[in-house]
C-alpha cells in the first residue's frame, strides 16, 4: 500500500530497519507470526524499536503485552491490565483469546468476580460472560 511505501522511505530516512508484519484484527494471529514478531522485538540489533499498527492499541497492544510476558518475565495479569489501561479492546475476542492462550492468564466468569466482590450481580446467575 500506500502507506507502507511511505514508511518504508521514512524508515530508510531514519536509519532504522523496517519490517511490515500485518496482523489482523479480528482473527488470532499465528504462533509463527507472533514468534517472529518478539524475535525482531528481541534482537539489539533492530534497535530502536517503533511498533505500532492503525489505531496503535490492540494489535500493538496484544504484541507489546506478550513482549513484557514473554521477554521481560512480567505477570500475564499486570501485562494485560497495562495493555486495557493502553486500550486495549476487550472485544475483540479473537486477540483477547490468543493473549490467554498463549500466557495461560485465567479470566475470572462474571459469576466469580460478583462472588470474589461480594455483590449481587446485575446478570442473570450463572452467565458465562468474562471480567477483566
């Protein structure tokens, strides 16, 4: 596209190297996809390191929180609370999903989150949506 032409220039322009890795947003993406993403996160020599994607919260998000996961030995909870607190979409199921998967990080049900509060839920009992 356009605009990957336009970054690639402007990459050249500042010495750095650039690599184009479209992930989508509504589909998980692969393990080989995201592996080579932390590999060039990395790697010293592709530093510094610009990431980022259309809206620069969700699919940047979902891979800058398995970067603190997996290469700085962060808590999947904090990664994920600092992925939201960025704005991270909890909507999108599908990159949500692949985040859980991929650190094992458990979501509390609604069910337990209203018991773990102690408050009654709005919700019908036994609703399988997910906090946090």
């Amino acid at each position: 596209t356009k605009a990957v032409a336009a970054e690639t220039e402007v990459a050249k322009a500042l010495e750095f190297r650039y690599f184009s890795l479209p992930t989508k947003t509504f589909f998980k993406p692969s393990d080989a996809h995201v592996d080579r993403v932390l590999q060039i996160l990395d790697d010293p020599s592709n530093y510094p390191v610009f990431i980022h994607c259309t809206h620069g919260r969700d699919r940047t998000g979902l891979m800058m929180g398995l970067y603190r996961v997996e290469a700085d030995g962060w808590d999947p909870k904090d990664a994920y609370q600092e992925m939201v607190d960025l704005g991270f979409r909890r909507v999108l199921f599908a990159l949500k999903g692949y985040y859980k998967n991929r650190t094992g990080m458990k979501f509390m049900s609604e069910e337990q989150l209203v018991r773990t509060a102690g408050i009654e839920s709005p919700l019908v009992s036994g609703s399988s949506a997910e906090a946090f």
